[in-house]
C-alpha cells in the first residue's frame, strides 16, 4: 500500500475486486493454520477461475462438526457461521470442507494419525450432507506438497 498526497491508501500495482451476493456459489471450510496456507492454496488450486466462495477459516477447520461434544462452542459457532453464509448467499450450491494433519486434535486431548483425520474427513462430509440440502465436497489436502489434495469420499 502507498500513500497518496491526498492522505488515501491505493495497492500498487494490486487488482481488488469486489464482488455482489449473487456471484457467491459456495463456501470452503478451512483450517487457518498460515503454515497449511489453506484457503490461498484452496482458492488457487481447487475453486475454479471466476467462482466465489465464502471462506470459513478458523483453527480445526471443520473438524468440530464431527466432534460436538468434545469442541462444543466450536461446534455451534461452526454451524452458525454456515447457516449465517447460507443466508446471506442464497446462490451458495456447494459447501466445501478442506481438511489436513491439523494439530487442532489436542485441543480435544487427541492425537491421531493420519488415517483417523482422513476418515473424520469423510464423517465431515456425511454430516454436512445430512444437515444442508447441497453439494459437498471433501478434500484433504497434503502438507507437503501445496498443489496436493486428496478426494474423500
Ligand atoms: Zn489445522
């Protein structure tokens, strides 16, 4: 950002684009882990060019769906989150939930491996299906290699 004579703020050389309700299409749920980089990779690499997506981006990503007991205020301020960008986008057709080897699991005590967090991913998917009547999409993506990110099903 450079500062203008008149006190204003403008990106050099930095295209912003805003965008109206009805280009919404779909919501990605993300962890915000920055070292996973999540949504830039998810926006760059799984949403197709032109469509918009409202992240969801907060520590654990989805994983609270499938734990209400255990990340119960997670859990609630989740759904909440969901139904409010249902609202608010009535042109929302897909929920996206992007997940990975989230250390999120010690909040809860846990440690599981990598299996245990791919399987969570595809309970995730279940759970969405079974409480929004729309597309969903489940993906675990790889900490190693950005452009990685495996189809759960
Ligand atoms: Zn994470």
């Amino acid at each position: 950002m450079a500062q203008k004579a008149d006190g204003s703020f403008n990106n050099i050389g930095r295209i912003v684009i805003m965008y109206k309700a009805e280009e919404v299409v779909g919501i990605a749920i993300v962890c915000s882990d920055p070292r996973a980089n999540l949504w830039k990779r998810v926006k760059q690499v799984v949403i197709p060019h032109g469509r918009i997506y409202v992240p969801i981006s907060v520590l654990g990503g989805p994983i609270s769906l499938v734990y209400p007991q255990e990340l119960n205020l997670d859990h609630h301020t989740l759904l909440g989150q969901i139904h409010f960008a249902l609202s608010g986008f009535p042109h929302t057709a897909e929920i996206l939930s992007v997940t990975h080897d989230c250390g999120y699991y010690e909040k809860m005590g846990k440690n599981p491996g990598l299996q245990t967090k791919k399987e969570d991913a595809g309970r995730i998917s279940a759970f969405i299906k079974a409480h929004f009547d729309l597309q969903v999409r489940s993906l675990f993506a790889d900490d190693q290699e950005s452009e990685r990110f495996e189809e759960i099903r």
